[in-house]
C-alpha cells in the first residue's frame, strides 16, 4: 500500500524550517496519499535519527532509491487511475505495476487479491461485491475512496522496458488493457471537507 502511494505519485512534502511547518507542492490528494505513505511506513519513527533531521518524505525516498522507473501511465478521466511500472521493487528484477484509482475501475482490473501475507489469491465474485458494498459504505459518508492495486509479476506490462515503453503506450486508449491482470490491496478514504462557502 505504501509503495503505491510514494511512488506512484508526483506530490512532494517539505518542511519549511522559518514557518516550521509541513508544506505540499502538487496535488492536496496526491499529497494526503504521500503523508499516509510515511504514516505506513513508520515517518514518526524516522523524525529524528541521532539528533538530525530526517526528510518528512524519508519512507517515499527510500523507496524511490530501490527501484528503477520503467513507464508511467498518466492519469486520464476516462479510466480515472494512473500507474507506475518499475523495477527492483522489493528485490524483483522483473516488472512490478503501482496503481491506484477510482475503486470501482481498480476492481475491475484485478483477478486476484494480495492476502495478509503478500500472496496473491483469486478475487472471486462474492469478495468483489463484498468489498464494493463495504467502500460504497464509507464513500456515503462523504470520503473520497481510491483503490490500491499491483503487479507484483508485472501484470500485462511484463514486456515494458524503459526502451519500449515510448512506442507500446503511446496511445492512451490502450492503457485499460495494459493496466490489468492486477492484484487488489485495498482502499484508502481520503476526507475531502466541503469548502467554508458552501453550506
């Protein structure tokens, strides 16, 4: 989960040292999912190491410093997801796909789900209703729901290198078909407050 959210994401987080406090540049959404990126992976336990600053953004870089970027398909309306392909995640020398999205598109491009123990299990007909039941839930009391979703064996981008990517995902109709054969993770509630102006 908390590699979907650092990596596959443009946001940054800084600290302003003469405001002391966090600030965002990109997206207020890609930036809540990179703030819980660092909650998952452990930020408070990193804020300080030795007596030195360590960066708010210290899980995310890790991370990013582990893998090679393959290709990234950006997000479009019409699929409302977006994913990053890279490699070396957790040691894999093959592919392995990052998605996140709209959950009800997420759902529909994965055939498995990844269990408590990071194995992939078939996603049957009942766990999908399941789970659309339970986000449909929480998506009624006024949170923004995404879905969470890899490619641990590369899914249908096995075959993309940094060398064809340019060529094989230049057309972004063809995006759907590559983003899927996936595993689902799981789900992240975005509070999305209604602005002072609107009563």
């Amino acid at each position: 989960m908390a590699a979907v959210c650092a990596l596959n994401n443009r946001s940054r987080i800084i600290y302003n040292d003469e405001k002391a406090e966090f600030q965002i540049q990109g997206e207020p959404t890609e930036a809540a999912l990179k703030v819980f990126a660092e909650k998952l992976g452990n930020y408070a336990d990193h804020v300080t190491r030795n007596n030195a600053k360590v960066s708010p953004m210290h899980h995310a870089d890790v991370l990013e410093k582990s893998v090679q970027r393959v290709a990234t398909l950006d997000f479009t309306s019409e699929r409302k997801s977006s994913s990053s392909v890279v490699t070396g995640y957790n040691g894999n020398q093959g592919n392995t796909v990052l998605l996140k999205g709209a959950y009800e598109g997420v759902l529909r491009k994965c055939n498995t789900v990844l269990n408590s123990h990071g194995q992939a299990q078939p996603l049957t007909e009942a766990q999908t209703n399941n789970l659309l039941t339970k986000i449909q839930d929480v998506s009624g009391k006024g949170y923004r729901v995404l879905g969470i979703a890899v490619g641990l064996d590369g899914g249908n981008m096995k075959d993309i290198t940094a060398d064809n990517a340019h060529d094989l995902l230049a057309n972004a109709s063809d995006y759907d078909k590559y983003e899927s054969n996936l595993s689902f993770v799981g789900y992240v509630c975005i509070k999305d407050p209604a602005r002072p102006e609107v009563k």
